[in-house]
C-alpha cells in the first residue's frame, strides 16, 4: 500500500486531536483489536506497521483501569486500531514465545516470575503497566506508567507518522500539549517552563499559487510550498510550533513567497503554465505527483525557483530550530556552495526551544 493510501487511514479516526481528548466516550468492551506477539510479528513481516506493545500482568489494577478507559475510548482504539499492530503481552506468562526470529520463556523458579520476553522488551525495568513502541525500524521504546487518553494520544501520534527519526520524542510531546493546550490541565501546561514554549506571535502571509507565482517572477524569490493533509496530526503540531515562530514567519515573509496547499484538495491548481488537477480516490493531486518525486510522506516542504522549477523537497515533520536553520541555508543560497550538513555545523540558531 502506497504512504498517501496508508494515510488516508489515519483520517476517519483522528481527524483533529479534540475529537479525541475531549469526547471521553467509553466504549464497552474495548475495541481495540489486539493480537499475540506472534500473530503481530507476523504481520509486521508482511506490511512493516508500528507494534503497540501493552505489557501488563494480571495483578496490576492499573493495568486494568487502563483497559477499561484508556483502551475502551473509541477515538483512541480506532487510531491503535488503523496504524498500529496492537499486543496484550502478560509479562508473566509461562506460553513459550517467538518473536523477532528468537524464542523466549519464562525460566520460572521466583515469586511471580517474569518471562524472558518481557525482560528484552523492558530491559529488565518491571514497571506495569508499560506501552512498548517497536518502531518500522525495529527500535523498541518502553514507555512506564498508566496514561489517560490525552497523555497517549502525542505518544500515539508520534509512532504513526514515524517521527522518532526526526523529533526527540520528549520535544514532540511537549510541542503536541502546546498545540492542543485546550486538551490538557491547565497544571500540564504550566509544569512547561516558559523558555521551552513555541513562540506564537509570528504570522505567515500565505498566498495563492496564482499570487506566488506573480510575486516570485517579480521578485526573483523562491516559493515556498508547504503541502499537508488534513489527516496528517504532525502538520497540525508543524502549523502551531512552526509557523506561529515569529522568527520562522520573518524569514518565510522576507525571503520567499509561501504557499500552504493541501494534498488531498479537490481543486485545480494552474502554476507555471500547468493545470494540476485533483486525483481519485486514495490518490494524490496531480501537484504532489509532479513536485513530490522521492515521497508522498507529509508534512513537506518544497523549495521552487522563480521559474517553477524544484530546487528541493524535504519530507516529515521538522522541529522549530532545524527548521530556522533549513530556511536560512535556502534564504541565503547557501545550497548553491555548500552542502546542508556543513552549513548547519556553524548556523547559530536564535530559535532554542
């Protein structure tokens, strides 16, 4: 299945995050669709997709209390349910276990023994319950304690859109609670010191195609696209942490003309001379078929020249100082000279949140 098709799936459940943190809708039983380790293990060798591993043993009321709230909100289950192969993992069970090509048990001969399976996942840390992520790339994240549907849902978020690669996930949570504050405790966002806090004085001029390519003919500066789904969560945090930055709105105001376009738009889009139009259902607008070559993985940034031509696509959410860093390599032309990685060894960000 295609990244766009995949999604897509996201769309129906999670469409904004006050869906889900503030309808508390419990449903009864739980709906989410939960698998052995093997069956998830399995899965996972057909179609790579996040393992949400919930280690738990039968003793544990908290454990419990999650099942019966956390797990039994329909918002939550449907999410877990579309991006993720969801496990109930007893960490001590005596079922003999293969997982990742390996076998496991559990060596007995203790007071409630732990099964070896448990020991890997939670290197050897029993703490119950604990929400393990395995990652597409096999990574495993053993996250302790019981959380309610507002805490799990950044944790939730930050796995499907595959963020560990990008974001620390410490950072994302706390620019994810600063987005949807409505959704949280006025004492979780006070526990956010004030220097950590995305700035949200800034403000974009965003402007149409047909207003950004006049503009950038006249002035000779680069379009900036920046192309969303509506489905797509970390578009939404990117909107918030990023584009709110007053210092990321002054570069993007001064230095380029910025366009925000929607990927999944049912209208046409004429730009340079070419008409893009919409693509049928579970397909991407003709304009991210022809500016989006290496991904269709959102959020992206596209840099064009006054000539309609691509300089560069970058996929996947990005924090607010790289950000500030990524803009000034292509405000200042640096890319013309100078490789990114180089440039960004001696950029001083004035962003340090």
């Amino acid at each position: 299945m295609k990244f766009f098709q995949k999604l897509i799936l996201m769309f129906a459940v999670l469409l904004t995050s006050a869906t889900v943190s503030t309808a508390q809708t419990l449903v009864a039983p739980s709906p989410v669709q939960w698998y052995t380790m093997e069956q998830a293990d399995s899965l996972f060798a057909i179609q790579p997709r996040p393992l949400f591993i919930d280690v738990y043993t039968e003793w544990c009321g908290w454990c419990t209390h999650m099942m019966k709230t956390t797990f039994a909100h329909a918002g939550i289950a449907g999410f877990m349910n579309n991006n993720f192969y969801n496990v109930r993992f007893d960490a001590e069970t005596f079922d003999t276990i293969t997982f990742q090509g390996k076998t496991y048990t559990n060596p007995g001969g203790a007071n409630k023994p732990k099964h070896d399976l448990a020991k890997y996942l939670l290197s050897g840390r029993y703490s119950f319950p604990t929400i393990v992520y395995m990652a597409r790339n096999k990574q495993f994240y053993p996250i302790p304690g019981y959380m309610g549907v507002a805490e799990l849902e950044p944790f939730l978020v930050y796995f499907a859109e595959d963020l560990n690669t990008a974001v620390n996930l410490e950072d994302f949570d706390r620019y994810f609670k600063m987005s949807y504050r409505k959704n949280y405790e006025k004492k979780v966002i006070d526990a956010i010191p004030a220097n950590m806090r995305p700035d949200s004085t800034g403000v974009v001029k965003w402007q149409s195609f047909a207003q950004a390519e006049k503009l950038s003919k006249e002035t000779g500066k680069p379009i900036f696209v920046s192309a969303y789904t509506t489905w797509c969560q970390s578009c939404r945090v990117a909107d918030s942490t990023n584009y709110r930055s007053k210092i990321i709105a002054d570069m993007l105001n001064t230095n380029f003309i910025p366009v925000k376009f929607d990927a999944a738009s049912t209208e046409s889009v004429t730009f340079f001379g070419n008409t893009f139009k919409p693509g049928g259902q579970f397909q991407p607008h003709e304009f991210v078929k022809a500016y989006m070559k290496t991904s269709y993985q959102m959020p992206t940034l596209l840099f064009i020249n006054s000539a309609g031509q691509q300089i560069t696509e970058i996929h996947g959410f990005i924090p607010p100082a790289p950000m500030e860093t990524i803009l000034s390599f292509f405000a200042a032309k640096a890319y013309e000279t100078q490789k990114y990685d180089d440039y960004r060894k001696t950029f001083v960000n004035k962003i340090k949140y």
